[in-house]
C-alpha cells in the first residue's frame, strides 16, 4: 500500500467514525463555519480552562475531507494549549496551501500530513482548512461566522 492509499484510508476512517462528533455541553468557545463552494457547514465547541482545550467537539455535515479534517483536528487538539492549536493551525495552513513539489515533513507534521494530498485539489483546500478556520474563530471569540471565499 503506498502513502495515498494510508492516507485516503485515514480520511475515510474518520469520516465514516468521526471522533468527538456532537454537541460539547457545557462549552464556553464555538463558532460555526461554512464553505459554499462545497455546501460544508461545522459548528465547533471548546472547552477552555486555563488556556487548555479541556474538550472540542464538532458537529455538522460536509464532504469526507471536511468531516474528516475535523474529526482529526478534534483529535489533535483535545487536552492540549491554546498555544499549541494556534500553531498547528498555522502549521497545517502551510502544508495544505504549499507547493505540490514541497516535501512534506511527516515526521514533524504527524497525522496532518495526511492533508498534503489535498494541496493538488484548490476546491478541497477549503473543504480541509474549514474546521481550522472555524476553531480559531472560536479561540478569539469572534461572533462573526467562518465563511470561505474564493
Ligand atoms: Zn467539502
């Protein structure tokens, strides 16, 4: 099995089982994000003390690479700072809008490698991004929806 297959088989995984999929009560930071161009909609709740994600949930309905994304985002972030989500959000930010030709660093990048597929597909980047979007809007308390724009 070659690295894209892997990949693919994460996203699919994780869009047919999506981890910390719901609504999180109680949470004290969410935000809802929208991609038009795809029809994907993700609300996000944390639960922040301390500046630590003590718990993230997301809910909502889109395609296998937004679902998916926020599934793994979910993941990544739960228990962890703040600081340490705004990073990674940054971190992703490049990968998903770096060159094709760029090597990916997957010891460093970890499980978001697996989104490095999608650098090919510019229409998926903001299917993938959504959930990211979406979290940080939520970590600065921003009432204003996440809405993707060409
Ligand atoms: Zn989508």
């Amino acid at each position: 099995m070659d690295v894209n297959e892997l990949y693919q088989q994460v996203i699919l995984d994780h869009y047919k089982n999506p981890r910390n999929f719901g609504e999180l009560e109680p949470h004290n930071h969410s935000a809802e994000g929208h991609n038009p161009l795809c029809g994907d909609h993700i609300d996000i709740y944390l639960q922040i003390n301390n500046d630590i994600i003590t718990d993230i949930k997301f809910k909502g309905d889109g395609c296998a690479i937004s679902k998916s994304s926020a599934s793994i985002m979910t993941t990544l972030l739960k228990g962890k700072p703040v600081q340490f989500a705004r990073e990674l959000f940054n971190k992703f930010h490049d990968v998903v809008t770096s060159d094709t030709n760029t090597l990916i660093d997957e010891e460093s990048l970890g499980k978001l490698a697996v989104f490095a597929g999608v650098r090919e597909f510019p229409a998926r980047v903001k299917c993938a991004s959504l959930a990211w979007h979406t979290m940080t809007t939520a970590l600065d308390d921003s009432t204003e929806k996440f809405v993707t724009t060409e």
